[in-house]
C-alpha cells in the first residue's frame, strides 16, 4: 500500500543537506519517504533525527528505519525539537526540515476520522491521545467561535451561516461523525461549491484542533536557534495561512534592525539570523502535479543560518 508519495521530494533534500555527515532533524516524518532519501545522501557519521504526532507513522517509520543506527525517531510534536535535542546531546543542526499538514494516508483511513468522503468519526487530531476530537468543539463551542474558526482558518465565506446551522442542528442531535456535518454543510451550499466547502471547513477544525498555527510558529523559532552557521531551514506548506507564517517570520530573521521606523538612529543592535535561500518558494512542476494532485497547492521555503 501506498501510504503517501512524498512531494517536492529532490527540491527538498538537495537544499537541506550541506554536510553529509551532519546532525539533521526532520518535524514531520510521515511514511518516511523524505527521511529515505535525506538518508541516502548521508554517510555513517551523520544522525538523523525524526518526530511525527501520529502514531501510525511514527510506528511506521521505526519499522522503516529499524537497522539504520543513525536514525533516532519520537512520537511527539516537532515543538519538542529542544528538549530533544537535550536528550540526543545535540546542540546544533546542519538541517531542520518540515513538510506541513497531513499524509494521504490519514486523509483516506476511515479510522483516522480526516475524511468527509466516508461516514466516520469526526476526529481529525493527528495525536489522538491528546486534547479533544473535533465533534467535541462543534457541540460546545457558541456560534460566534465556531464562525471565526471558520472564517480565520478556512477562509470559509459562509462561515456564519454553516455556524448557524451546526448550533440549530446540535440543539435535537449531538454531532459525532463526519457524515453529519457533511449533511449539515450541504443543506445550504449550492452542488458545485460542496466539495470546497467542505475542503475549507474540515481544514479549519483540523488546523483548530491539532492547534498548526502556533506550533509552526513555536517551532520556527526554536529551530532557527538550533541551526549551525550556514545549517539550512526547509519548509514545506501546503495553505496560503502556513506559506504566510513561514514567509513573515523568515523575512522577520533577515533583518537587522526592528526599531520604530521614526527612530533616527538604530538602538535595537539586532543582527539578521537568516539569508533567504528561495525568494520566491519553489512549487510543484505540472508534471509532479499530474501524478499526485495533492501536491498542487506546495510550497517549499529555504533559508540559511548567517
Ligand atoms: C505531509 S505529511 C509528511 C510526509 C512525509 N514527508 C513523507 O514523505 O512521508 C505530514 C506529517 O506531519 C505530521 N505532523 C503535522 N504536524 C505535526 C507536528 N506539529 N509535530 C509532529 N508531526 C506533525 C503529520 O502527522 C503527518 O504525518
């Protein structure tokens, strides 16, 4: 079986490794196909780092990896990078690298209750043995909350109506499966905008619910603290709100002074941490894109530790 065929695979190892033998840290191993091919450029000295919050991949990717000793896995969130890091007496990365969101495999297992396709549990944490799943928040949350989640992580503009409708709805019913909010978001979204509508409102819970925003921003900076000199940053996203993160706080890393422009003179003595390697993020090729469409939205950003 295929669990996920990875993407912009060679764009992101060939701007990753700098150091054959290196220390590196890869965020979000997955089914492993990234880490394989960083591995292949590696030579025996080199370590390789890996977490994921799924337990699927991380058991996955132990399997995977069982006979290589430079590889050292965790079943945790990339957030973890520094007390990680403690543990596996690492002070420095020559290369840190996420790719963004969620495998095909939890998008198509009815078990990982990610999908609207089937009628499954409304689920959609990427760790389910922490925090709550999402048919939890749509019974309890107001309709004002539900409305912002909406809107602010699925830029969804029907979010106050589709909020509406889940409050009327839970008033008779609580809300377990996928197939239920599906029906509630098709009783008023016209045919030829469901599927979007649906994309748009089960990324919002699903970015609420695994809290993606914060953790890639808590991430970001501490793996910039843990880069070496001239150690290289690869980010891969796969939504406009993920590439904006990554864009402002790299650009945020490259300058050297954040005093209030009516300063006359600079007192902030802020040196840049990073040089920005991709001005414009690479994004996928029409070919890749017609083998794997949900490749079609990547974005891969680099930079490099001054
Ligand atoms: C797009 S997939 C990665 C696929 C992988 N590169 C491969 O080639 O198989 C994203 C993975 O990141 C994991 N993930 C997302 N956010 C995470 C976080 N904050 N910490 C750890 N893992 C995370 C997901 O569980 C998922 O397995």
């Amino acid at each position: 079986m295929n669990h996920h065929t990875p993407v912009l695979l060679k764009e992101s190892v060939v701007n990753l490794i700098t150091n054959k033998s290196g220390l590196y840290f890869e965020g979000t191993i997955g089914f492993g196909g990234h880490s394989e091919l960083i591995l292949s450029h590696l030579d025996d000295k080199a370590k390789f780092i890996g977490t994921d919050k799924d337990s699927n991949a991380y058991l996955h990717c132990k399997n995977k990896f069982k006979n290589d000793d430079r590889v050292r896995l965790y079943n945790t969130s990339f957030t973890n990078i520094s007390n990680i890091s403690k543990i596996e007496f690492i002070e420095k990365y020559d290369g840190i690298f996420v790719d963004l969101g969620v495998s095909s495999f939890q998008l198509d297992d009815k078990d990982s209750g990610f999908t609207f396709r089937e009628d499954v549990q409304l689920d959609l944490r990427m760790d389910k043995s922490k925090g709550e799943p999402a048919s939890f928040y749509l019974n309890k949350l107001a309709e004002k909350e539900l409305t912002e989640i909406f809107f602010k992580y699925g830029e969804e503009r029907n979010s106050k109506k589709i909020a509406n409708m889940i409050c009327d709805y839970r008033i008779n019913n609580k809300i377990k499966t996928t197939g239920q909010l599906k029906g509630i978001i098709e009783g008023i979204t016209p045919e030829k905008y469901l599927t979007k509508a649906l994309s748009r409102i089960f990324q919002a819970l699903r970015i609420y619910v695994n809290n993606e925003l914060e953790e890639l921003e808590e991430f970001l900076n501490k793996a910039v603290s843990l880069l070496n000199k001239n150690g290289r940053l690869v980010v891969i996203t796969f939504h406009s709100l993920e590439d904006r993160i990554v864009k402002d706080f790299l650009k945020e890393k490259t300058k050297d002074c954040i005093c209030p422009p009516e300063y006359p003179v600079c007192v902030c003595n802020t040196k840049p941490e990073l040089k920005i390697i991709t001005r414009k993020p690479i994004v996928t090729s029409a070919e890749e894109i017609k083998n794997n469409k949900r490749a079609r939205s990547a974005k891969l950003r680099v930079a490099e530790k001054i």
